[in-house]
C-alpha cells in the first residue's frame, strides 16, 4: 500500500505541470488560440468532465428557472464546441478561469426563469496549463491538463 502511494505521489508530481497559468498573464488573442486548439486536442475525460459538471448543474433538465438548453441534445455538442473554436466574447474569471461566450442569435439555446436565450457560455479552466504557456505555444501534452469546465445557454 505505502508502495503504491508513493508511486502515485511521483507520478502525479511528475505528470502535472510545475507551475500553474494565471490568465491574466495572457492577451485576449493568445486565450482565443489556446482555446481553439484546446477544441482539437480535448481528451474524452475532458469532454465527459464538463458534460457530467454541466448535467449536475441542471443545464439538461426539462424545466425549471436556471439555464437550460432547449436544442435538441445532438446538436447540443456541435454549439458547445464552435463556442470554443471562435467565442465571440472572452471573459476572464478569476485567476485560471475565462468564460467563452458566442451568440447563435437568432438560433434560441435555451431558456432560464422564462427567459428566451440565444446564447452559449463555456468556463475553461486554465489551471491545469503550465505557467510556461505564456512564452510558447502549449503542447497537446500541456492542454490535456486544461479543465472544460462547465457549459450553459447563456444571453
């Protein structure tokens, strides 16, 4: 058992990044093409992370006053995954978080409290990237440790 932990210690420290990003250290441009690669080089652990988070969140549900989507749910992943590629807007969160949002007006997303959206956010966590991202283009190896974390029609 001590055997094993140990190993998964080296492993982890070994694995992850040294040193987490902060997104503030980068341009608007520079999140735009990390994100756009990121939607090539996103894992199925990664994808099935965000889907559960976004499932758990009340995203899917058929009725309610959050935000849910109303398309149907094969086209669904299709918005989602533009909204990486090409956001029209990039907020950042926080310290590793940035919020993608792209309008598919007049394509209605869904709906929250009866309100009609046109709209998909997607929150990217960056914690995961190293802190050398900055100076240089990322490896996929690097974006495999970049959270999707959740997604949401949005206005």
């Amino acid at each position: 058992m001590r055997t094993s932990l140990l190993t998964a210690v080296l492993f982890a420290s070994v694995a992850a990044p040294a040193a987490a990003l902060s997104v503030h250290t980068l341009t608007e441009t520079e999140l735009r093409e990390a994100s756009a690669r990121l939607a090539d080089r996103a894992g199925s652990s990664q994808w099935q992370q965000m889907w559960s988070r976004t499932r758990a969140a009340g995203h899917f549900e058929p009725a309610g006053r959050q935000p849910r989507f109303t398309l149907p749910m094969r086209e669904v992943p299709a918005v989602v995954r533009h909204t990486l590629v090409d956001p029209h807007q990039v907020q950042v969160r926080g310290q590793t978080r940035v919020q993608l949002r792209r309008d598919f007006s007049p394509r209605v997303t869904g709906t929250a409290d009866g309100q009609v959206l046109t709209a998909v956010c997607l929150t990217v966590d960056w914690r995961g990237a190293p802190d050398s991202m900055r100076n240089a283009r990322p490896d996929d190896s690097a974006l495999s440790f970049v959270g999707l974390h959740s997604t949401q029609p949005c206005q």
